[in-house]
C-alpha cells in the first residue's frame, strides 16, 4: 500500500508542477471527451474556497485533519487483512498529503480539473487528483467496514 500512496501522490505533485509551469491563471485546456477542462485555480480555502478568507484556520484544521489521518491509518494498516479498508486509506492518505503540502508549502491548493457543463454551479467546481482520491478513497473505506460487518456477522452466526 506504500507504493500505491507514493504513486498517487507522486502523480498528483507532478500534475500540480506542470499546471502551475504551462497554465496561465483562467487559462482553459479542453481534455478529449469534451465534459472535462485543465484549468489553473487557486484554492486558499476548502472546498469551493469556504473559510478562504481565514488562512490561518484552514492552515490549522488542514494539519488537525491530516494528523487524524496519519492516526486512522496506523490503526487500520495495523489489522490483518482489510485489504479494501487499506487500499482506501492508502487513497485519502494521498489526497490529504498531496493537498496539505500545497496549503503548507504554499498557503493554497492547485486545482487543476474542471468540468464543462451547461450548470453555472458544476461549471465553477475545480478539483485535483487529491480531491478525487479522497472521495474514492472515502468510499472504499466505507464498502470496507460494511463488507468487515457482513463478514464478521457471518462468523458470529456460525
């Protein structure tokens, strides 16, 4: 699961670099298929730049959070087995890591994917490949504790 962290959030990190290097701000790329854009978006805050006016606090909860992570994933790396729980940890703990170094290093966070739709709301949303992770990883962690619970109900059944 290490080499899957370092990978995603190696792959996050360098797409960060480039956008930041070959984007201009408001710039828009269309991606192929035509729904998604690389655009350049600074995000001081969370997510559609909540609290962006209070940096310290969002500095401030960012390490908090990232701190809760790093401890969540100690107790779940810890178990046996719980391969999908991992897996899951191993993607937030990318997105958070990649995300709290930008807002650390940088005191904000690129994002870079955005969608084209016809929706002024889902049109403003930009994201990056951390902020994916950590909803794909939220899921997996949840379908892991529900699959943990049907198999563990299954046991006491027995």
């Amino acid at each position: 699961m290490l080499v899957i962290f370092a990978i995603l959030l190696g792959a996050d990190v360098m797409i960060k670099r480039w956008v930041e290097d070959e984007l201009n701000q408001g710039e828009e790329r269309k991606l192929p298929g035509g729904g998604l854009v690389l655009r350049k978006v600074y995000n001081r805050g969370f997510l559609l730049n909540l609290f962006d006016e209070r940096p310290k606090a969002v500095r401030g909860m960012s390490v908090f959070a990232g701190a809760g992570v790093l401890a969540w994933d100690f107790l779940t790396f810890a178990k046996k087995r719980s391969y999908v729980k991992k897996l899951g940890m191993a993607l937030v703990s990318a997105g958070a890591a990649s995300n709290l170094f930008d807002r650390l290093a940088k005191g904000k966070v690129v994002d870079y994917i955005g969608f084209k739709t016809k929706t002024k709301f889902l049109g403003r949303i930009t994201a990056n490949l951390g902020d994916i992770y950590l909803v794909c990883g939220g899921v997996l962690v949840m379908a892991g504790e529900m699959l943990s619970v049907v198999l563990h109900r299954d046991k006491t059944k027995k």
